[in-house]
C-alpha cells in the first residue's frame, strides 16, 4: 500500500512533467499536469489514445473549479455539495487556462473530485489539477488493482499502490443545460439519484455522434478474448467447456471451463466492483473466451450493462 513519502515522490514527477499511475475509488488513473500540454501529451503516447478523444480532470478543492471552467451556473455547486468527493464528472465550459489538447479542441472541459486519500493528497502536493484517463491501454479493460497498471502500462514513470478500488467502475459523466442535465456515460451515481438535485432533459437536437466526453465510443473496455453478452450477440456455436462466465445470478454455471461469480451477495453494486477485475482473470486464464450473463438494468445496473455492451461490440457478428 502508498506511504505518505511515496505521495510525495509521485508529486514530484507530476511536477517535473512526468505520469503517475494512481488509485481512485473508481479504477486507476493515469494521471499528468493538466496545465502542462507536453506532460498531457505522454498520456495519450503512452495509454495509444486517439486524441479526439478528451480527458477528465482531476481537483483536490471547489476553487479550482473557478479556475478551470467559466461557469457560474449554482448547480455545480449543489452537485458538488452532494457528490464531491465522487464518482462524478462534469462538463463545463472550460477556461484559457487548460490546454486544448486535455479537451481534445472542445470548449469544454470534464471536472471530478475523487473520493480517494491517495488521490486528494497527490492533487494538493502536485500543486496543480491532474488529467487522468483510466491506466490502461485505449479500448483495454479498465485498471481497478495495481497488477492490473502494471500489465497493460509497465513503462509509466511511478505507479501508487492504493489497494482495490471501491466503486470499480467509471464515474457518471454529466453535462449540464438549461433546463436540466444529461448523462453522457453511466457509472454507480445514477440518474434518479442526480434528479434529486437538479431536472433530467436530454438535449433532443445534439449530435450523439460526436464525442464531448471519455466513454461515448460504441467499442470499448475489451478484453484480450472475444466476449459474448448471453441474449444478445451469443453465437451459436458456443463450446461452454471452453468458456469463462460472468455470472451475477449464480444459476446455470454448469459445464463451463471457469466461473466468476461477480455479486455473491446479489446486489448489483458488489457486481459494479468485481466486474473489471473478474474479466481479467478470465483474460489471464486459459478460456477461449467469455460470455456475460446480463444484470437487471436498473439503477448501477444501466452503467454495467454499458460496460459489458462495449466491451463485447467489437465482438458481434
């Protein structure tokens, strides 16, 4: 596990223009100055990011809120009072002061504060906000332990050890308009809990194929083996014997090569926190390849069906 010496070392490279792997209560980051433009640079080199493709940054306090964006709209600070530190991101317009290449060229800008010691403390040492994707390579499974860093991105200047990550999942993205808010990515803050806040009104004329925010690609989150959503791209063929399952129900698990039960407990949050990382075991296991049972969409469930449809679409016949 991080030791208080280790943040200090993992600030200094942040300083100094380098990455630094780190944990956050959602999946790891891959994290660099965001007001350096060479250091945000290295991001996209190293995790092979396309740069259409915009980054989330990472604050330790609300002032740099004011600092980043040019917004004075007050819903962003009820959120905040409500879900920061968070799984939350949201999209504002974004100030002179970040870089075009974080917002790949958009006038807006993703905004989160994590609910994480390591996190908030690397921030406040670094001096300065921290742009962060999930630490991996482009379109690969997301990252929630260390081993998980070091297996995709074992060239990254440090890595933080901060143990399992919590929510397991990434966070809700959001972005706000004048009469209310939409979800731009699922994560475990759902719709009905943000509509206690503030309305939901989905911008009917906005153009939903382009991309004003991480995670709005059809492809993404794939395993290293083909992966099946049973019910809607299963292929016939399917040999179980040489098959990983994800299974949340634990019913009909019989004949397969290897089983990962993902919420013994039934609720889709355990769910929401196993499912990365039980998709790389079955990655790292000798199955040919992976079917997933669907979860019941409500709630975190819209968010890890998301995942699973993403990570099998490159996988559908």
């Amino acid at each position: 596990m991080t030791s208080p010496s280790e943040i200090t070392i993992a600030a200094n490279h942040i300083k100094e223009g380098k990455l630094v792997a780190f944990p956050t209560e959602t999946v790891y980051g891959l994290g660099a100055n965001a007001l350096n433009p060479h250091a945000v640079a290295r991001i996209f080199e190293l995790k092979e990011r396309p740069t259409f493709d915009p980054l989330i940054v990472h604050i330790a306090s609300l002032e740099d809120v004011k600092k980043l964006t040019v917004t004075e709209d007050e819903r962003v600070n009820k959120l905040a009072a409500r879900f920061w530190p968070g799984p939350l991101t949201i999209i504002l317009p974004k100030s002179d002061l970040v870089p075009d290449i974080v917002t790949s060229g958009l006038k807006t800008v993703g905004i989160r504060m994590p609910n994480h010691p390591v996190a908030l403390e690397l921030i406040r040492q670094s001096g300065c906000p921290i742009a962060a994707p999930s630490a991996n390579k482009f379109g690969q499974l997301s990252p929630t332990q260390a081993k998980h860093v070091s297996k995709q991105l074992p060239d990254v200047d440090f890595l933080l050890d901060g143990g399992k990550a919590q929510v397991g999942i990434e966070s809700t993205i959001i972005s706000l308009n004048e009469k209310g808010f939409e979800i731009l990515r699922h994560g475990v803050i759902t719709r009905e809990e943000i509509e206690a806040i503030i309305p939901f009104y989905a911008v009917p004329e906005r153009d939903k194929t382009n991309i004003v925010s991480p995670g709005m690609l059809k492809s993404h989150y794939s395993p290293g083996k083909p992966i099946y959503l049973m019910n809607e791209n299963l292929p016939a063929d399917i040999d179980k014997t040489k098959a990983g399952l994800l299974s949340f129900s634990g019913k009909n698990t019989a004949n397969y090569q290897m089983v990962e039960l993902l919420a013994p407990d039934k609720e889709l949050r355990t769910c929401a926190v196993n499912l990365f990382a039980a998709i790389h075991r079955l990655e790292e296991s000798n199955v040919e390849y992976i079917l997933a049972e669907p979860v019941p969409e409500t709630g975190i469930g819209i968010a890890i069906m998301d995942k699973l449809r993403k990570a099998a679409y490159r996988y559908q016949r």
